[in-house]
C-alpha cells in the first residue's frame, strides 16, 4: 500500500484520454506536445494515437504519462467507455470555431461524470485560437461552463504552438494531486484512528484550493 | 461476518511504523515478531461501516478482505534460511513465525468460486458443513485481515503465546484437511502436518461458518460481473454474457467500468505490496533499482522493437520474392533468429541472460519436483480449472492472473527449496549495473507452467462462449460483407492511404502466428509487430500523422480484409492473462483498439444499411432537399449520442408513419412517448401527424434542416447548425 513507498518512490504512471469530435486538433495537440521535448523510447513515439512520456515533478518524483487518444467520428463514439476506464485524467477538446464539437464535449461531461464521478481530472480545452475570427464559442462561455462541471478550462493553438504545453503540465498537476488526495484518503484508511474524518476534509480542501488557482494560472497564461 | 480490531490496549507503543518495520527486517535482525492479536481477549468487534465510517475504506476494506479470504488458502512452506531477506510486510513474518517447518494448507480458491454455489445447494458430501472447532478458526482468518490493513504492523513476540496458536491451527488443519474437497491430495499433507508445527491460515469454505459462506456467493456473482466486466468489451458492456445480455444491462454493466478494471488490479497490489510498475521489490538496498528498471525497460523495449522491425523487414521480403514458398523461408529465418538471438521466450524480458537463467532453470526444474509446495500448488490449479464447470473465460483468466501473480509473490517472498539461494547466486554474478528483473523473469515462467497446459482448455470455453453469445458468428458474417467494401466505406479518410494488398498479406501473416503463439507475451510482441506495421502500411510519410481518429477505421479495415475473426477472443486473451500493469501502456492501448475495431466491424452491416456508408458525420444529414430517403437523427439518452437513419419515404408520408417506422425499427416500446421535430438552428418544433416531414425540410429553405425522433419530454440540447469552414 502507499505507506511502503515512503516520498520520492517510483515512476507514478497516469492515464490520460483525449475525447472530442473528429478533426479538432486532438492529435495536433499530442504532437505537438511531443515534439517539443522528443525523446524516442517507445516503440511507437512515431505514432499519434498513443503516446508516453516521462515528466519530472516540482518535488522531484518522476511520473510517467499514458495519453490515449480516441477517435472521435460518431460511429465510435460508444466505444468511449473501453477507452477512458482507469484513466486519471481526460482532455475534451473542441474547436473554438466550431459550436457542435462544443456539444460534444458537454456530451463527453455528462457521460465522463455519470461513469466516473469525480475519479478523473477533466480540462476542457477549446483549440485553434489561431482563428480567432471565427471564433463561435465566447471564452467567458466555455469557462463559465467548465466552472459548472468542475473541470478547468485551457485555450490552446497547437498550430502556433500555444498553451500546450501549459495545458500537459496542468494536466500533470492535477492527475498528481487526484493521487494524492487518493493516496491521503488510503493512509488514512490505514490509520485506523479516529482522526481520519479531519484530515479527509483537510485534504479535500486544500485540493480545491488549488483548483482554483489553476483555472485562475490557465486563464491568465492565454 | 464479523470484524475484529485489536483494542487500543494492544501494546501501541510497540508498532513501529511501517516503514521502521520494513528496515529492521531488512536488515535480517529481528524475525521474532509475531501477533499479540492473536490473543483473543483484547479483541473488540466492530462492524466496518462503523468502523471507517468513510464508504470508500468501507469498500477497499471488504474487497480487501475478500480477496484475502481467496488467497488465504495458500500453501505454505519452510523458511527459506536466508540472511538478506527482503521484502518486510508483516504478514511475512507472520508466516515466518508460523513455518519453522513444511504447513500446509491446500488452497482452492478458483474451486472454491466455482463449486460454491453447488455447495450450498446440495450440501456436497466431499465437503460436509464445518462445526464447532472451526469458530476460532475464523476467527485467526479474520485477524489476519485486521493485520493486513494495518499495514503491517507486527509486535514482539510471546514464544508460548505463539505456540499455543500453532497448536490450535495444527489441529484445525487437520480437520480442515478432512474437509476439503480435494480430499486427495489434502490428505497426503495431514502426515507432515501431524508432525510438525504446521500452519494454517485457513481453508475458506470449509472453514467459515453458514454466514460467510453466504458473502461468499454473493461474492461470486459479483466477482463474476468483475470478471467480465474487467474484460475489454466490459467496459462498455458488450462482453458476451449469456445472463446478461438482455437489452438493458449494457448501460447496466457500464456503470463503474473504472471501479471494476482497477479492482483487480488493486488487489493483487495491495496484498502483495507490488510497487507500481506491479514489480515485486527485490531489494531495499538497491535503492537506484527502481529507476533502473525504467531504463532497462526502454532499451529492453527498443531491442524487442529493433528485432520486430527486423523479424517483420526480413519476412517482408521474402513474402515478395517467392510467395509460394514463403513458409519454410519465415521458418527457417525464424530458426536462424533463434539460433542467433536465442528463442524469444527465453530471452524476453530477462536482463541480464546468465544470472537470469540459472534461476529461472531451477524455477523450472522446482515445478516439476512433485514433493514441492510449487509444484504441487500449480498441478492442483490447472486440474481445478479443467474440472471446473466454469464457462465464462473472463472468470477462468481472472483466476489465472491472479493464480500467477500468487505463486510469484510466494516464490518472492518466501522461497521454496533452493530458491533464495539461488536468487542470491544469481545476485552476486550481476555486474554493478546490473539488475535481475525478477518479477518479468517469473512472469515468463509461470506463462509456461500455468499458461501453457492451459491453453486449450481456455480456448475451447472461449469458442463456446463467443459462441454461445453469437458474437463469433456476428463477427464473421460481418467480416465477409466488409471484405467486399473499399477503404472509403471503412470511414478511411481520402489522405490516408489504407495498406496495400503486399501490405495486408504481411500482415495476415503476423495474424496467423499470432494465433498460433501460445503464450501471451509472444502473442503481444506479434500483435504490436502488427500494429507497427499497419503503421508504416498506412503510407503517412513519417507516420506522424495518424492519430486515433485515421488509426481505429485503418484497424478495422486491416480485421475485416485480413480476415481476422479470432480478433475478439485474442485480445481479451492477452489481456486476460498479461499482468495488470502492462495494460496501462503501450499493449492496453492497442488491444483496446482491436477490440474498437472488433465491435465497430460487428455493426458494419447495420450502420452502414442505416446511416449510408462512409461519411460517419451526422452533420452530413443535409441530404438534397428531396429526396426518397429521409435522414433523422435519435438522440440516444442513454449516452448522450447521437445517432442516424436513413428511411425511405415517399414524397408524401406523413410524420405519423415516420414515427411509426422508427419506433418499430429503433425498437421503441413506448412510441406514444416519442415524437418527430424539426430542427432548425438548434431550435425545435413538433411535427404534427399529419404533416409531412419532407414538405417541412422544405419549408427551412436553405437554413440547417433536419429531424429528429425524441421523447417528447426530452430536454436536449441541440448542436446549432454547422458552419461550412467549421469542418
């Protein structure tokens, strides 16, 4: 359990899915965030659909993420489930220009809730901001939204290279501190004491505390 | 069942923490710890709920016990004489404590599940309901699960206490050994009990009184629905399941995918103290092990990748030149790798070949010494799996993996024969930089001793059950119709370029070897050969490009060209029996992928005889105005998705009888219930029934037209028009 592994212990490994409509840059996005600091070590670092990478942590730990793409025509959207179960986080991502991949990934919500709860860290995250001309969703709309569903909010151009790599690391850091919480949540459950309640809440808080301050970050950093 | 906890009065200034714990037994100092728990008087019982009171420990704590209770019934062996001994969870030293010498418990957990209900129900004369002396039996097996989720603690040790408790178990091991079904080869371990300190922990369905045999069958239901749901299909409730596949369970089934995938998972890592990676920690000394094990994992996977491109390039070009007389060429060049590079199974996975092998030999050679607890452990499960009358594979892989991952913890942690000395032998020839990887090692053994013998058997209950369930039979016709179609109506975008004819025989090739693999991780090393190679067939000039959105329909066109029908029962099968860590990368992805592409090919025939083929877009429902086909769209409240069909219509059919061929179509039982809309700019209007549902696209002129069929009560939000630049 997680008392064996006392502070800088392995490799975490964290799943991440990309959900979101056909040919809104989900694929763009990993690339582009892969590209920026290549590394070959996987057998397939080629590919889009899956990619791995390791991140070093603030507080020095190494973890390891798993991000899964999906495909996003309609005809696979059942498949979802195979996809995202077990996964830590998930990026929905929609094309800023585009009102029904909006849609979509409030679809994605609904369905992400219902199946997980609040088991997995969500971004929502509105790219091509490069066409900014076109744009169909207001900022102020999609933020207030994701506030509503709990999820964070990131605008991102993978064409011109912008936010994403913002938008990895807020990912990074909320898939940590999901586990940690979790992790808090096991000690405790070891304890065995009766203070177990109190340090929960001490932990819930502080998590939200946090989550503030990252939709707060992601939007100034646009 | 009842709970116990130690009372406070329980000497706590004695428990060190566990961590304090690991390092004295590091150090090999202080083995006589033992369970102050054990004396029953300072037991106070608490129910769990009342106990944690947070529902989720409530949860870890029951799954926790439960999969105790499985894996209780392990055999146990002699203290390996072994200075540097690793690993220090108490229930280690617990067993410690207890095995001066050879205990016995035959352990049936698999049976136990599947013979259970046959139990309780016809009372089995093999295994009469256990009385009285058993009370305190239950109660040790219960203190066990107390222990363990206090994460290891053990007290100083009371010699005299501890014998005492070594006698009661000896003497309730015996009876158990009575009771048990297997009444064969429990017997044979009564002598060697009887004459010696022997250790039970415990033989659950013998042991435990009516009521907990009464969690146990619920248990096994649910274990089943784990089971089937920790399946890839599960997770999205398509897992054929004779009982279940009734129309409503698939959102049923759908409900905690997550909860149930990482169940077994956690199991096996909690009572086991695996480390992340699933990897048994070998050493604390070797503190750099951890990162290592990364990097030997990358260049391990780079020389695995290197020798597939070769093993594939190679292949490739001789299935040019002579196709006729491919075979005995790919034979002989498998040969020759063989001979060069040694067989893929021995050289998998070890790091360092010499040490490696001389442990993973004696392994080997342990198994097949009937006089040991290994070996004798390993022949019981696989005669218990044949004789079970379990059907759903999924079941009969989760004891499996489990079973695996069991016997590696035992030879791990508590050695059998020469084991450790072994392990130490091989551990002073590494070099500095080296490291045995010790658990992949094991893994490839107990492929070849559980797996192996297996195999057959787990492969006549998949045919049965796929089809039972119709599903092979689906996947086949499907795959035939598919065969014919071209590469647009995979849903193949125009950019991307499907794998050629030379491309496809390739990999069909790669397909039949897999099939013919037997152990999972030659299956897996060929199946990512396969996936490296649709890759490159794909003609994407560096292969960047392919994201999931082109990859999936490739993938599915490859299935359905290259025939692969066995598609289905090969990836639950690899990944039924891969160890739970590995699914988190590289392998889970791709296998989940296949099996996309296995149910997208199962409803090839049904969506493209409704939504038209090729263009998967719903938004392509601006269909010309007139037309003798109406598109309409049915929101599918159970996922939120939406979906499309096509009906034919004269110009003149009235929205009454558009409803009623949905609703006979879509199955709807309540059509009263449902009604057709117009939709425009996500705003809709009811259609009455006598309107023609044709005349309103019409009347939209030129704005986004389409209809939908809902329940009226519907509240939907509906995707405004689409934007001609959006796409």
């Amino acid at each position: 359990m997680s008392s064996r592994r006392p502070g800088a212990g392995p490799t975490l490994n964290f799943k991440a899915v990309l959900l979101g409509e056909g040919c809104v840059g989900k694929t763009s996005l990993v690339l582009r965030y892969m590209e920026d600091r290549f590394n070959t070590q996987h057998l397939s670092t080629l590919q889009a659909s899956f990619v791995t990478k390791k991140v070093m942590l603030p507080d020095e730990r190494r973890a390891q993420l798993n991000i899964w793409d999906t495909a996003g025509q309609e005809r696979f959207h059942a498949l979802g489930p195979i996809y995202y179960r077990g996964s830590d986080g998930a990026l929905l991502v929609y094309d800023i220009t585009d009102q029904d991949s909006f849609q979509k990934v409030k679809s994605w919500v609904r369905e992400l809730k219902q199946m997980r709860g609040s088991e997995i860290a969500l971004i929502i995250v509105g790219n091509k901001t490069d066409l900014e001309d076109q744009r169909a969703i207001s900022y102020e709309t999609a933020l207030r939204y994701a506030q509503t569903v709990g999820a964070h909010y990131v605008e991102t151009s993978a064409k011109e290279n912008d936010g994403v790599n913002e938008l990895f690391e807020l990912l990074t850091r909320l898939m940590v501190e999901h586990h940690g919480s979790k992790q808090q949540n096991d000690t405790n459950a070891l304890r065995l004491q009766n203070s177990i309640s109190d340090d929960g809440v001490e932990a819930d808080q502080d998590e939200n505390g946090h989550t503030n301050a990252g939709v707060q970050r992601s939007c100034c950093g646009i | 069942m009842s709970w116990f906890r130690r009372s406070s009065r329980a000497h706590p200034a004695n428990r060190p923490a566990p961590d304090a714990a690991r390092s004295v037994a590091n150090s090999g100092t202080d083995m006589s710890k033992s369970l102050s728990s054990l004396d029953e008087q300072r037991i106070e019982r608490l129910e769990p709920e009342e106990f944690f009171h947070d529902p989720v420990h409530v949860r870890h704590y029951k799954e926790e016990a439960k999969f105790l209770s499985f894996m209780a019934d392990w055999e146990i062996v002699d203290h390996p004489q072994q200075e540097n001994y690793f690993s220090a969870d108490f229930e280690e030293e617990l067993l410690q404590q207890r095995t001066h010498t050879v205990p016995y418990t035959h352990t049936h957990t698999h049976t136990r599940t599947h013979t259970l209900e046959d139990k309780l129900a016809a009372c089995s004369s093999a295994s009469p309901q256990p009385m009285p002396p058993l009370g305190r039996k239950r109660k040790f097996l219960e203190l066990l699960f107390v222990d363990n989720i206090r994460t290891g603690i053990a007290l100083p040790s009371d010699g005299n206490q501890l014998q005492q408790q070594q006698q009661q178990r000896q003497q309730q091991s015996t009876v158990l050994c009575k009771k048990s079904k297997y009444a064969s080869s429990s017997l044979s371990s009564i002598g060697s009990i009887s004459t010696t300190t022997a250790t039970t922990i415990s033989t659950t369905t013998a042991t435990c009184p009516q009521q907990v045999l009464k969690d146990c069958r619920i248990n096994r239901k649910q274990l089943k629905t784990e089971a089937l749901a920790g399946s890839i299909m599960g997770a999205i409730g398509k897992c054929p399941n004779s009982e279940l596949t009734a129309v409503g369970s698939v959102s049923l089934d759908a409900c905690h995918p997550g909860e149930r995938n990482t169940c077994d998972h956690y199991d096996i890592k909690q009572f086991f103290h695996l480390d992340d990676q699933g990897n048994i920690l070998l050493n604390m000394a070797h503190i750099v092990e951890g990162r290592a094990q990364g990097l030997a994992r990358q260049s391990q996977s780079r020389r695995l990748y290197r020798r597939y491109r070769r093993g594939c390039e190679c292949a490739d070009e001789k299935h040019c030149d002579k196709p006729g007389c491919c075979m005995p060429l790919i034979l002989l060049l498998r040969l020759l790798c063989r001979l060069l590079f040694g067989h893929p199974r021995n050289k998998m996975n070890i790091q360092s070949v010499g040490p490696g092998d001389s442990l993973r030999a004696y392994t080997l050679q342990l198994a097949q010494d009937p006089s040991s607890t290994f070996a004798r452990n390993i022949e019981n499960f696989i005669s218990c799996t044949k004789e079970s009358r379990e059907a759903a594979p999924q079941v009969v892989m989760r004891n499996m993996r489990q079973f695996m991952s069991g016997m590696k913890n035992y030879l791990v942690k508590h050695g059998e024969g020469k084991f450790h000395a072994e392990l130490e032998s091989a551990r002073a020839r590494l070099k500095s930089d080296e490291f045995l990887n010790l658990d992949a090692m094991l893994e490839t053994v107990m492929h070849q001793l559980v797996v192996l013998p297996l195999r057959e058997h787990l492969y006549g209950i998949f045919v049965d059950y796929y089809k039972r369930s119709e599903d092979i039979q689906l996947l086949a016709q499907n795959v035939r119709y598919a065969y014919e179609r071209d590469a647009s109506d995979f849903g193949i975008r125009a950019t991307v370029t499907p794998p050629s004819q030379s491309a496809l025989r390739l990999i069909a090739n790669l397909l039949w070897r897999l099939q013919e693999a037997e152990l999972p991780l030659d299956k897996l090393e060929l199946f990512l050969c396969v996936i490296s190679t649709v890759f490159d067939a794909t003609g994407c000039p560096r292969g960047q490009q392919l994201g999931a959105d082109d990859f999936l329909p490739v993938l599915v066109y490859v299935v359905a060209k290259c025939g692969f029908v066995g598609a289905e029962i090969e990836a639950e099968f690899m990944w039924g029996l891969l160890q739970p860590t590995l699914l988190n990368g590289e392998p889970g992805y791709y296998l989940t992928a296949l099996c996309s592409a296995v149910q997208v090919l199962k409803t090839f025939m049904a969506s493209e005889g409704e939504s038209g083929s090729g263009s998967l877009d719903w938004r392509s429902s601006c269909l010309p105005a007139c037309s003798s086909v109406l598109r309409v769209i049915i929101p599918d409240e159970c996922n939120g998705s939406l979906q499309t069909r096509t009906l034919p219509v004269r110009p003149h059919t009235t929205t009454r009888e558009v409803c009623r061929i949905i609703a006979h179509k879509a199955r709807i039982t309540n059509p009263q219930d449902y009604a057709l809309f117009k939709l425009v700019d996500g705003e809709e209007t009811l259609l009455t029934d006598a309107e023609c549902p044709q005349d309103a696209r019409l009347a939209a002129k030129g704005k986004h037209c389409m209809l939908a069929y809902k329940r009226i009560d519907a509240k939907i939000a509906w995707p405004t028009a689409a934007q001609p630049g959006s796409h």
